[in-house]
C-alpha cells in the first residue's frame, strides 16, 4: 500500500465495508464534508472530490512538510527528536497523515452508528490511495473522480451531482477546493470544462 508523505498528490478512495450505503440522505453527505475539513484540510490541499451513496474518491495533495510537522510537533502527536532543531521522521509524517484519515472514517461511522442505531464499521478499514505520477495522471483523476455519479448512473451531467466538486470549480467557489490553483494546471476554467466534455465522449464512444 502507498505510503502517504508530505508534498505528494493522491487518489484516495474508500468504500462501504459490505453492501449497506455510507451516506442514505443529504445530511449524511454534508456532515461527511464538514468532519473532511475539520481533519483532512489541515493536512491536505484538496483538488476534487465526489461523494457516491457507497464509496468516495478524493484528489488531494498533501501540504510541505514543514506545514505537517508543525501540526505534529503542536498536537504532542509522537515525541520529536531533537538533532539541530525539531526533525520528525518520515514514519511518525505518514503515521499522522494515516491518522488524521482514521479520525475522519471514525468520527463520521460514531455519528452514523448513532443516528440509524446500528453497529460496527461502516468503511473499509485500509482506505486505498494511489500516488499521482505527473501532470497528465493528475488531469485523469480529477475527471475520472467528476465522472463518478455518471459512470454509476446517477446523472448525465458532470455538473447535477450536489456532492461532486465539479459545480464549485466551474462557479469558482468552493471551501474545500483550491479552485484556483486547480484552474492554472487545467490551464483555465474553459480549458477545464472543454477537457472534461472530451474524457465524457470519449468514455461514451467506448459503449457505442
């Protein structure tokens, strides 16, 4: 399984542990999201994202090293070693940005255990993530991850999914997103939007 170190982009996904669904009903995905930005944002730039009834894709990148072990050394999460100034090791980095993704699933299921007074987990417990290789690997993800709700059915449209970052970026308003920088690599929103309508016809040409 990759590891997960400072300064790297992933495609981080998770599913339903079994066949019930993770979010039944809008509050489930909006408290989902607000629990992301308590955990997740100090830790990660997040570039798309898009929440299914049973699984989730995210795009993000983890912030500068510095940034993260500034967040460790404040929260007392490992002891630092101290050799010319504070040094956190690269383990105790991806033990904490591990973490910070484990708070995140466990504090959502306690919430929803509560709420539909069921037990047990309710994602898989090792989350999957993948490394992202280069600008181009990048592009894919993000569409890939906006093309969620119509590659399962859900909708026709990038743009009709509520819980999907792409309404944001194209409005250019979002939270979570870091609209702007996700902007400059796509070269611009129209740049986004054209590329976005060719990887949907060029996945469609393949059922045809």
């Amino acid at each position: 399984m990759e590891k997960l170190i400072a300064n790297q982009s992933y495609h981080i996904f998770n599913h339903a542990n079994g066949f019930e669904n993770v979010f039944n009903e809008r509050e489930n995905y909006r408290y989902f999201l607000e629990k992301y930005k308590e955990y997740i944002d100090p830790i990660a730039e997040t570039y798309s994202y898009c929440l299914m009834p049973n699984h989730f894709h995210l795009v993000v990148r983890m912030r500068k090293r510095e940034v993260i072990e500034e967040i460790i050394s404040r929260n007392n999460f490992s002891k630092v070693e101290k050799n010319f100034g504070k040094v956190v090791s690269n383990e105790v980095i991806e033990r904490y940005l591990s973490k910070q993704f484990s708070n995140l699933f466990s504090s959502y299921t306690q919430s929803y255990n509560k709420y539909l007074k069921r037990r047990g987990s309710v994602f898989i417990k090792n989350f999957k993530r993948d490394a992202i290789k280069d600008k181009e690997h990048f592009l894919n993800e993000i569409m890939y991850t906006h093309r969620n709700p119509i590659h399962h059915g859900f909708r026709t449209e990038y743009n009709d999914w509520e819980f999907c970052s792409y309404y944001d970026i194209v409005n250019g308003k979002s939270e979570l997103v870091e609209v702007d920088k996700l902007l400059k690599v796509f070269e611009g929103k129209d740049h986004f939007i054209a590329l976005h309508s060719e990887y949907l016809e060029d996945w469609k040409c393949k059922f045809i």
